[in-house]
C-alpha cells in the first residue's frame, strides 16, 4: 500500500496506481464544429458525453459478440 513520508495510506498515490493498471483512454480528433455540436447535443439530452460513448462502444461489443 503507497503510504507517505509519516507512513500513513496515500489515497491519491494508490488511485493513480489502480488507474494506470486498470483503466486505458480512448482518444480521438473531429473538426471543432461536430464536437461543439456533439457537446450541445448531450446538454440538451442531459447525458455526459462519456455515457453517450460508453453506450456506443458497449453496442459495438455486444454486436460483435452477437454475430
């Protein structure tokens, strides 16, 4: 367990550590003005933008699973 300098449990540090053996990012580049209108769009919807792709990579898996 990561602990600091006086020897208590370091939140933060195991956090970083968990999410870089845990977790991965998905990156990718559009024109300034279809993301712009992709951030209005989950305003309005009242949905993150996370849940809104999470959602399309979870199809995406479940399509493929299926096939």
């Amino acid at each position: 367990m990561p602990k600091t300098s006086n020897g208590d449990f370091n939140q933060k540090e195991y956090n970083a550590k968990w999410r870089a053996e845990n977790m991965m990012r998905v990156s990718a580049t559009y024109k300034n003005e279809f993301v712009l209108a992709f951030r209005e769009a989950c305003q309005k919807l009242g949905v993150t933008q996370a849940d809104v792709i999470r959602n399309a990579m979870q199809e995406t898996i479940y399509k493929a699973e299926n096939k």
